[in-house]
C-alpha cells in the first residue's frame, strides 16, 4: 500500500464477501447472478451491503481531523549525486529484482490468473482468500511501482471480475481482507493520482462490507466475521479472545477510504477502537504494550503475554503512519506510539551474544509472571519483528526522538545478522539466542552458549546421560544450530517482507550503501533457494541447503517483499518516504 503523506488521500482495506436468500431482517436488495455447473461457492446472490440495516447504529460519527496539516520533519536522506560505478551496480541489481518479478508475475497470470495465488512448484493455483484474486489485488501498486504501467492497465481491465459480494469462505478474516484487498485497491488508486476510479469504486464496495462488521454493541468489530449471519440480520458480538493485531489494524486503509469518499464512518469506525487502545494503555500487565490478545467484548486487556511479533505487530506498526495519514493532526497516535516504544525498550529489545560481539538488538517476548509479580524476557527472535527497526526509524525521526535512530539501526543490523547467520543466508521464522547480561558489555563465551542450548533443549533417549557440555554438542550437530542459536523454533522461510522492508527504510533515512549491500545478498540468497521453474516458493528450512519448496507463494511476495527490493535500489526519490506513507 501507498499513500500519500499529509494529505486528504489514503489507504487500505480489505476484502469480504456476502451473499444470502433472506433479506426481511436486513434490508439488503438482492439480484440473483448466474452459476456455471459445477461450480464451488454456494453462493448466488449478489448484496447490496449499502442496504444492511444497523443493528447498533451510531449516534454521532467522530469526524476526520480538519486543519492545516502539522509540519512533521523530513524522515529520507539528502541523498547527493551517485558516482557511476554506484550508478550501472545499483542498475543491475534494480533489473534482477524487476526480471523476478515479472517472472513470478507472468507466471501467476498464466496458471493463476483472478485466483487467489499461484502454487509455484506445481503451475496450481490455491483460493486461500475467498476466491478475491488475492495475489491480483495485492499487487496492482508494485505494478506502478516498477514502472510497468502497460501491465497494469491490462490488469485493471480484469477488475471487474473480481467480485466481493461473494465468498466461498465461511468466514472472513476482516484483518486479511483489509490488508490484501482494500489496501491494494487504495494503494494503487494513489499512486496512480485517481486516475483511475474504479479502483475507488471497488475499494468503497469492499469497505461497505467491512463496515458492517463492526456492527455490534460496543462497535469493536468481529474480526473472524460470519458475513452471512450479518446478512440474515443476526445479531453481531466481538470476541472474547481477539488478536490485538487483527483488531487494531485497520485505521490506515479505514481512514484513507474516508478521506478518498468523504464519507467520515470508516474513519469513525476505527477511532473508537483506537481510543479502546488508549484507555487501556496504561492498565495492563507491562504498562505502555497491549497483550497479543484481548477480549472485545468486554474491552478487557488482562493477558500476559507481550510481543511485537505475530498476533500483535501491525497494530504497533499503525501508529507512527497512522499519525502520518492525518497529517499530525491527531496527537493520540504520537502518544500511543511513544508509550509502546519506551515500554519496548526497556521489556522486549535486547542485545543477543553472539560471535564477534556485533552490537545489534532483537526485540523479544516478555510474559508477566503472577505468582511472583515481575516481567521475565523470553530472548526469541521472528521474522515478523524484522518490522520495528524500520518503525522505530520512521518515529524518531518524525517525532524528533534522536536516540532512538541508534536504536532502529541496531534492530535492523540483528536481522541482517540472522540473515547472514544461516548457511542459506536467510533467516528463519523464529528462533532463540543467549541473552546478554549487560547490552553495552557482551563478550562472546562458547561455554556460555552451551549452557544456554543444554537449559533451552529437551533431553532425548540419547542425551539423558550426557554430559551439559555433551548435550550441547549433541544438539548443535543434530539440530544445525549456529553460534549464538539455542534453538530454531520454525525453520521455515515464507518469502516474508519484513526485514527488506526496515533495511529498505534505514537506507532511505541514512543513506548508508552498506545496507544496499546488506539487500542484495538477501534478495541473491531467496533467488538461489526458493526459486522454481515458474516463479518463487516458501521453503521448510533455512538449515540446509537443499531445503524443501512446500510450494506456497503469499501475495505478499509480488505486492512486499519484490517491492522493498526493487525500492531499495531505485532512485530515492521513487515513493519518497517523505510523500507516501508505505
């Protein structure tokens, strides 16, 4: 997604679907559409969601922020003139990351074209989305991105086909939905300068859907959304055990679609369940972090367990671009951002031992202890936290938090080092380390290490009259675990963006070559590893360097992760950070 800063335009959302035979309850038209023999979804009804009749309507909408927008510092470098040695390298980079592209592009359009995504090692394709063409959908702005617009107007000739009025789902994941659809609709709406509105249109018709989602008492949406029970007017309740991710990422694209429609109850919708957030901010279990789960219902936040990895990530990566999207306006989200980051500095980052000694940070999993009332910090690392060097970047420099640069760079260098770590040279999905002691004293000790792997490891019928030391060698060799690993929990590597995207950001804020670097020998090693006949496929282990093609592409490939790489080595001012809100 990509929209413009400080304006009245941006963006994301997603796609949900709706059909039903009974309308009494809700007010919906219906228009019956043909079904070809044989087909999958059930469903033959087309619904007109701007007819659903609100079971908890709201009284009084919260308005957008009006004003002159605030001056929020610069975030990019001044970069000046590149020398041409620089120049025909960073050129010849920029054309593999575009060659994979279109190689993964036009073979998704050849054996998968308008469905979800395509199976990269067998030409299959997988309707993992609702049958919504999430692949299509999520990749429209790359398009524009690269440059190729001859691509994407012949993509956006298919647009029509794509019909969120029905899902052969039985639940939507609204979070999904959003991010894949009502994001890729947005995004490339705004980097296109409006030019084309159908893209608004189609994104206001999933938005439609969306919204009703939040209809329920408390208007904290159903985040696992049973789309036809809404239709048939049943009454709707948020959940009892909620992802804080799923719930408090949707203010982004909601807000956008405001903004593009001047229709202020999208952005309604997902202010009151930022000012849930707000409330609760300081009341939990580590004061300034939100739990990975809550209860919405009953807007209860009293779990214990906090990371800024899966199940809790984008809400956190929401607030600075969401401060962002208004223009600065709105002060709560610099508060709400300021809050989180200080209670993760001092909870979840941490410095990992590791040889050489490399002065790096990893942000971890911090679970509040009952019985003896203190916080214990779990020194795991995921993929999915790659996200926070490049936000905690991108807040220090729009808030004027100068320190903390030093810190986005520490946290984007230990996903470099996880990278560089492994013999395939990618990084897995989660893994755990030896923590330091001291942040600023942390001297590599093998025998320090092997303790940590004996304490971390199971014993086995083979270990249990071993020796620590002997139980350390043992799992090192059966395990394939590098100097500094106690254990990799998920060995896997899913194409994710997350860590090219921070590096992407930190080489746009410092202008630093090193990490350009530091991205081509990522983007050379997933080539090496994951690539297929046809295009690119999640693998099952970034320990071996055979590693197994499971024959999975997320749409996330083409429309994140290509993208941050082909940024990466574009001239800075391509989607400039200090224009788009990425």
């Amino acid at each position: 997604m990509h929209f413009p800063r400080r304006s009245s335009s941006l963006l994301i959302i997603s796609a949900a679907a709706v059909l039903i035979i009974f309308f009494k309850f809700t007010g919906l038209t219906n228009e019956y559409a043909p079904v070809k023999l044989g087909a999958s979804r059930l469903d033959t009804v087309v619904l007109d969601w701007r007819k659903y009749k609100q079971g908890y309507p709201v009284s009084s909408i919260i308005p957008l922020p009006t004003g002159l927008p605030a001056a929020i510092p610069k975030i990019q470098y001044e970069f000046g003139p590149e020398k041409q040695q620089a120049r025909l390298r960073r050129l010849d980079r920029l054309d593999a990351v575009k060659e994979s592209f279109l190689r993964a592009w036009g073979s998704y359009n050849d054996h998968a074209y308008m469905q979800d995504e395509l199976a990269p090692v067998t030409g299959e394709y997988v309707q993992s989305f609702g049958g919504w063409a999430a692949t299509y959908v999520d990749t429209l702005d790359t398009l524009l991105v690269m440059g190729l617009e001859t691509e994407f107007e012949s993509a956006l000739q298919e647009l029509g086909k794509v019909d969120f009025t029905t899902s052969n789902l039985n639940i939507v994941n609204v979070f999904e939905s959003n991010i894949r659809f009502l994001g890729g609709l947005l995004g490339a709406y705004d980097l296109s300068n409006g030019k084309y509105p159908a893209l608004l249109e189609k994104a206001t018709q999933l938005g439609e859907i969306l919204y009703c989602a939040f209809d329920t008492p408390d208007r904290m949406p159903v985040t696992r959304w049973d789309w036809r029970a809404a239709a048939l007017g049943v009454p709707q309740i948020a959940g009892d055990m909620v992802l804080v991710a799923e719930i408090g990422s949707l203010s982004i694209e909601f807000t956008r679609l405001s903004q593009l429609t001047g229709d202020s109850k999208y952005y309604d919708a997902v202010q009151r369940v930022s000012d849930v957030f707000e409330s609760a901010q300081h009341t939990t279990k580590i004061p300034g972090l939100w739990p990975v789960v809550m209860n919405a219902k009953s807007r209860n936040f009293d779990y214990t367990g906090f990371t800024l990895g899966g199940m809790a990530d984008s809400l956190y990566e929401y607030l600075p671009k969401q401060y962002m999207m208004l223009g600065g306006l709105e002060q709560q989200y610099r508060k709400l951002y300021e809050g989180a980051v200080d209670a993760a500095k001092e909870h979840l980052f941490y410095r990992p031992m590791a040889p050489k000694d490399p002065d790096i940070l990893l942000s971890g999993y911090a679970e509040f202890t009952d019985k003896i009332r203190t916080i214990m910090l779990d020194p795991e690392g995921q993929h999915l936290t790659c996200f926070v060097g490049g936000m905690v970047g991108i807040g220090a420099k729009i808030f004027e938090r100068p320190r903390d640069l030093a810190v986005a760079r520490k946290l984007v260098d230990g996903c470099i080092w996880a990278y560089d770590s492994m013999v395939t040279g990618i990084m897995p999905e989660k893994f755990h380390t030896v923590l330091c002691k001291e942040a600023t004293n942390c001297t590599w000790d093998e025998q320090q290490w092997h303790k940590a792997i004996a304490l971390r490891q199971k014993d086995t019928k083979e270990t249990t009259a071993m020796t620590t030391e002997e139980r350390a060698q043992y799992f090192i060799k059966h395990n394939r675990l590098p100097p500094g690993y106690t254990d990799i929990d998920d060995r896997r590597y899913m194409l994710r963006p997350e860590a090219i995207e921070s590096i992407f950001i930190m080489y746009r804020i410092t202008g630093d070559p090193a990490l350009q670097d530091a991205a081509w020998r990522m983007f050379t090693s997933i080539e090496k590893y994951t690539k297929t006949e046809l295009a690119n496929s999640a693998i099952n282990d970034v320990t071996v360097e055979a590693p197994w093609k499971d024959n999975r592409m997320e749409s996330f490939w083409l429309a994140e992760t290509l993208k941050y790489f082909y940024l990466i080595f574009s001239e800075p001012n391509v989607v400039s950070l200090d224009e788009y809100v990425l």
